[in-house]
C-alpha cells in the first residue's frame, strides 16, 4: 500500500502541500484566464484536489526504477514521459470539468476561456508530476533507510538473545556437574545426606528452570535462587560454610537477569571456602545508592593458594551477560586481598512496572 495512503495524518499533510497549488492555479485562471473568483475556484479546486491523487502513481514508478539501479537516460526518458502523460490527462480532465460547468448559463464562456490555456495547463501538470517524482524518489529513500534500520535492530536483538541463552546454556551444566560431583561424594560418605540434596537439587532446578525462562527477574527472586543454592553446598560442607547477609529492603524490587549471582556463589565455594579446611563465611550483601544496585559477594581465600591468570569462566560469564543486557552503563569489579576475594557488581536499579509482564526470553 501506498505510504501516504497508510496513515491519515500522512494523508492530511500531502493534501495540505496542494493547497498552494489549488491558490496560484485559481490565481492563473483569474489573471491569465479572464475568469472570475467564483468560475477559477470551482474550476481550480477540483482539479487540483484530483491531479493530487493522480501524483501519487509516481510512488509506484519510483519503486519500479529506484533511482540505484536505473541509468539516468532511462530514468528521464520514463519519468518524463509519464510527466507528459499525466499533464495531458490532467488537461483533459480539466476540460471535461469545464465542459460541465459551462452547461450552466451563469458559467457559458469557462470553456472557452480554460482551452486558451490548454499549453500552460499541460506543462504544470508535467511539472507538478516531476516535483511529485522528486518527493517520492526522497519517501523511498526515508523508506528504506528506516527499513534497515529496522531490519539491523531485529538482528541486534536476535543476536543478543542467542548470546543470553548461550551464557544461560553455560551456567546451568556448570552447576549441575559440581552437584552431582558433590552427591556422589556424599553417597558413600552419609547417603541421608545425599538424598537431602538430591531433593534440594530437584527443587532448585525446577525453580531455575522457572525463572531462568524469563528476561528479568527482581533481586529478591534472584536471592531466592542463590540462597536455595548455598542451601544445597550446606548439606555437603555443613558447619564448614557460614552465610552473612546484609540486603537493603529497597533493592529488593529492582530488576536483575536471572541467575546472575549463581556463579558468583559457586565462586566462592570452589575457590573459597571449599579452600579452607575451617571453611568460613560467605558475605552478601545488596544496596540501592540513588539510581545503581549494588551487589557484593565476599568470601575467605587461601592466602597460599596459585595464582591464577585471568578472572575464571564464572566471572567472565556475569561480565558477559552484563554488557550484552546493560551495554556500558553495568559493570562486575574485582577486589582480590590476600585473605578476603571480593567481587562488586553494579547495574542500573529498574524496577517492574504495575502493569508490565516480565516476558519470556
């Protein structure tokens, strides 16, 4: 369908532009055409009003030859002679309504007065096309351009939806190997214990699952799922792993991706806690400062442990889900002691709103 003729407003707008048109063609026929006002507005304004819609053919020659891969012989040899053509019809269209008109006694010499300016008519009438042409030739252009950029956001979004569910894809066989890992251990060791854990296991998964689905999640469910994890690692380090936690009630609401913080858990058990023969405490805490959140997770360290190149697969899984969500305005620090690791992450503090729907990713 015609651009123009999709949207109303573009319709009022281009009829608007004729209004000009109808004044200085009822102009000619006063000054030029020895008609009165009254003859020249009824002859003008009709005429204009028709040759309007007549114009908007030339979208359709525009999107036949676009302008890139048309040669300008062609393209002048084709555009004017639909110019020429569409002139003549406009004359004769004119004439017609002249006629008419002068069945009226009132209105008896308007014929003879619009053929005397037959010529005139009919190279407006060209000239108007070929403005026409001018403007649709640029319509085509706007078109297209918004097309792809419509088309390169479509892809943007596509792409950054395929990484998210590659990064989820990571985390989530991570995690179940270092479970079940922890419930064959368990086994042979206090098989009560790792039946506790396989159930924790199932409902944590099944609530990952849940969540895991969606593009956002609040912090709150976000703590829910991280705290079911330490949950599980209680059960195969028992008193060796301590939970401090320190969480702003106004950071609860705030928007988070999900599963942000599991690696961040696993982290600090594996490199942590699990370290440390008296084991120790795993410090989290969240605040909301003006517009950020702010998440820390801190755990002990072996102060004799390698050191290793690099922040980890962990680590450099929230880095990437951070940046393909928040771009540059979210970030993951690093704070390593000698006796204390620390990781920092702040993003933008969003909240859902009354009436939004958390979608699927």
């Amino acid at each position: 369908m015609h651009p123009i003729l999709a949207a109303r407003d573009r319709l009022l707008l281009y009829l608007s532009a004729w209004l000009p048109v109808a004044v200085l063609l009822t102009g000619l026929f006063v000054f030029v055409g020895r008609l009165d006002w009254k003859e020249a507005a009824l002859l003008a304004l009709p005429m204009t009003l028709v040759y309007s819609f007549l114009c908007l053919s030339a979208w359709y020659l525009c999107r036949s030859f676009p302008l890139e891969k048309t040669g300008m012989i062609m393209l002048f040899g084709i555009q004017g002679v639909a110019a020429i053509f569409s002139g003549s019809l406009w004359t004769l269209l004119g004439r017609v309504l002249a006629f008419a008109l002068s069945a009226f006694p009132s209105f008896s010499a308007i014929e003879e007065h619009y053929r005397a300016q037959t010529p005139l008519l009919m190279g407006i009438g060209a000239l108007l096309f070929v403005l026409a042409v001018v403007g649709h030739y640029l319509l085509s252009t706007i078109e297209t351009s918004r097309e792809a950029e419509r088309r390169a956001l479509e892809m943007k979004v596509l792409a950054r939806e395929a990484e998210l569910r590659a990064l989820r894809a990571q985390i989530d066989p991570h995690f179940l190997f270092n479970s079940l890992n922890s419930i064959s251990a368990l086994t042979a060791i206090d098989p009560s214990a790792s039946r506790t854990m396989c159930q924790m296991l199932a409902d944590f998964l099944r609530k990952s699952i849940d969540l895991g689905g969606r593009s956002s999640i609040t912090l709150d469910e976000e703590f829910g799922l991280a705290f079911s994890f330490l949950t599980i690692e209680q059960v195969r380090l028992g008193p060796r792993l301590k939970i401090r936690k320190d969480i702003d009630d106004a950071s609860r609401s705030c928007l988070v991706p999900p599963l942000l913080l599991q690696p961040l858990m696993e982290n600090a058990i594996h490199h942590g806690i699990a370290q440390l023969v008296e084991g120790g405490e795993i410090g989290i805490s969240a605040a909301r400062p003006g517009a950020r959140l702010r998440i820390t997770v801190e755990n002990p360290c072996d102060p004799d442990r390698p050191r290793r190149n690099g922040s980890g697969i962990g680590l450099a899984n929230v880095r990437g889900r951070l940046d393909t969500v928040y771009g540059a305005d979210a970030w993951l620090e690093v704070e390593p002691g000698e006796r204390r690791f620390r990781v920092v992450v702040s993003l933008p503090a969003k909240e859902k709103s009354s009436d939004e729907r958390v979608p699927n990713a």
